[in-house]
C-alpha cells in the first residue's frame, strides 16, 4: 500500500508583527492581570465591610436581648435576626457579582488581544 504524500504550503510571517504580537500579549497579560487584582482587592473590602456590617448588627440584637429581656419578644428576635442574615446573603451576592463583572472585563481584554493578534499575523503570513 502507498503511503498518501500531502505537501504542505510554508508560510513565513514578517518579525516585526511576531514581536508585536508578543508585545500584545504581554500588554494583555499585564492588563487583564491589573483588572482581576484590582477586582479582588474592592471585592475583599466590600466582603468585609459588609461582613462587620452584618456583625456588628448581630451583636446589637444579643446585647439589646441581654439588657432588656421583656424588650422584644423571641418571634420578634428571630425575625430581626434573619432579616439580617437575609441582608447577609444579598451582600454575597453583590460581592460575587462584582468578581463576575471583574472576571468579564479580564476576558474582554483577553478577547480582545487575541482576536487582535490572529488578524496581524494573518495579514503577515506569507506563502514561501
């Protein structure tokens, strides 16, 4: 049996748009890397100042029990304490909304460059 032969076109692609292209990714890299840091330290801030929020009202509700026991009544205490826990969970949700949108924006950029990259050295490559 023969072996099929297949040629193969070469192709040659100019330097200076394979340096650009590096650049690029490099540029990209360090763009898309600035975003996510930058994403998760406002995400971190946010988590806890919502957190000592949600603590802070937690241990307001006990010490108000513990002062005045006939204050509120423990259906009452409980109800103010899952409202807070709700609230809790919404502030979750905004946090990991924001690291969605954070995580959105890097790939934009990622896209972006590549999809940049793909039509420079398409546009340089030529048939040797």
């Amino acid at each position: 049996m023969a072996k099929p032969s297949y040629t193969y076109p070469t192709f040659m692609l100019d330097a200076d748009t394979l340096a650009a292209v590096q650049r690029r990714n490099v540029d990209t890299l360090t763009i898309a890397s600035k975003i996510v840091a930058d994403g998760f330290k406002a995400a971190a801030k946010q988590q806890g100042d919502r957190m000592r929020a949600t603590v802070e009202r937690f241990v307001d509700i006990a010490n108000q029990a513990a002062k005045e026991p006939s204050a509120l009544k423990p259906n009452e205490q409980l109800a103010e304490m899952k409202a807070v826990y709700l609230t809790a969970l919404d502030d979750a949700n905004a946090v990991t909304g924001l690291v969605l949108e954070t995580h959105a924006e890097a790939a934009k950029v990622m896209t972006q460059g590549v999809l940049a990259n793909v039509g420079d050295l398409m546009g340089s490559t030529k048939t040797a």
